[in-house]
C-alpha cells in the first residue's frame, strides 16, 4: 500500500509542541539540544517528536554523526494547504452566512428599538 | 487550558476515512447510513470517525431525533490553512531550489553533450 503521506502530515501537525519546533526551525536550522531548550519536557521526549516530524518528511536531518541538525522541509505543508483549499468556498460561504445573520440582527434590533420610540 | 482546536482540526484530517466523509458532506448534509455505504467499515467504526470530525467542529448534526443530518463546517479548515500559510515561503524556496538544481543538471548535460560531439 502507499504510504498515506498525508495522513501522516496532518498527524505530525496535531500537536502544539511539534508546531512549535517547526516555527522554531523556520527561523533556521537547529542542533536537538538547542530545539530542546525552550520546552519543559525531557530530551528523549523532544526526541519522539522529531521523529514523528521526520516520518512526515517535515523536517530532514543533517547526516554528520556528532552534529546531526535539524531543518524545516515545508513540502508537504503545500499539499495540505492543497487539500484545505478545495474546501475554500464551504468555509467563506459559511463567514457569509454568519455575516447575513449579524446584519439581520442589527436590522431586528434597529426596527425594536424604533418600536420603543 | 484552553481546548487546543488547531490540534483537534489536524488530528480530525490525519485519516484519509475522515477526509472521505468530509469530500462527501461538502456535496451536502447526508445521513450517518448514507455516508457509510461506500465504505467498506462498519457502522459503529463510521459512528467513531463521526466523533472525531464533530469534536473537532469540521462538521455538525441536526437536532432531529430520527434522522440527524451530517453537515460540513469548513471554518475549522480557514484555521489550518491561515496557520499553514505562515510557511508558504518556505515551500516555494524549496520549490525554487529544486528548479534550480534542475536547471544546473540541464546546463551540466548539455555541456557534457557538446564535449562528446
């Protein structure tokens, strides 16, 4: 079977750490040990997390054995927004909804307070 | 602590079943027996993949007692795409590059060529 790379993506993304390491290497790349810094858990912790992050192709790992550094590898974030952005017309749709239904309330609430003129 | 949405949003996605269900309900609220007919699932497994969309608020049911009607909500999705969004420059360098490590293998080839003639 395929690899079900978006899947994987999206799994990488459901949580708020790995979000955070990957604004973190969107600013540059980073050893594991200076990624792991700002965090209150273990190393081995910020570990599982980049792997995760790797299995989805969102970040690569530089290959010298002592220094092994971590960089973004935006990629697959292109096809998740693609796949978001069929949905585009569902989401405005339902801003404009919401937009009609503020206007009718002001129109409700001008027409009472007119009433109690 | 705040309910961390962005999360459940990406966790909801990470299941190629879910995003099925969700291509399904942007063509129109549906019942629970409709949507699972294409699938090869049972029906308490759809009722759990259902869950999760709900929880996440990518859609929402009627209130009818008989018949509670499935219906996408895509405002979620803006979400995911306004946090993905951050990154695009990312991923169009990574694009760029790409096109130029082609163009270069393009010019080496080429140079190669005339060499051989």
């Amino acid at each position: 079977m395929e690899t079900d790379y978006l899947s994987l993506t999206f799994a990488a993304l459901a949580d708020p750490t790995r979000r955070a390491i990957l604004a973190r290497l969107a600013m540059g790349e980073s050893s594991v040990t200076e990624i792991a810094r700002p965090f209150k858990i273990s190393l081995p912790a910020i570990t599982k997390h980049l792997k995760v992050l790797e299995r989805s192709g969102l970040i690569a790992r530089g290959r010298e054995a002592q220094w092994r550094p971590c960089r973004l590898e935006a990629k697959p974030m292109k096809e998740a927004v693609d796949w978001l952005e069929h949905y585009r017309r569902h989401w405005e749709e339902s801003f404009d909804r919401l937009d009609e239904y503020l206007k009718e309330l002001q129109r409700t609430e001008k027409i009472k307070a007119k009433g109690k003129l």
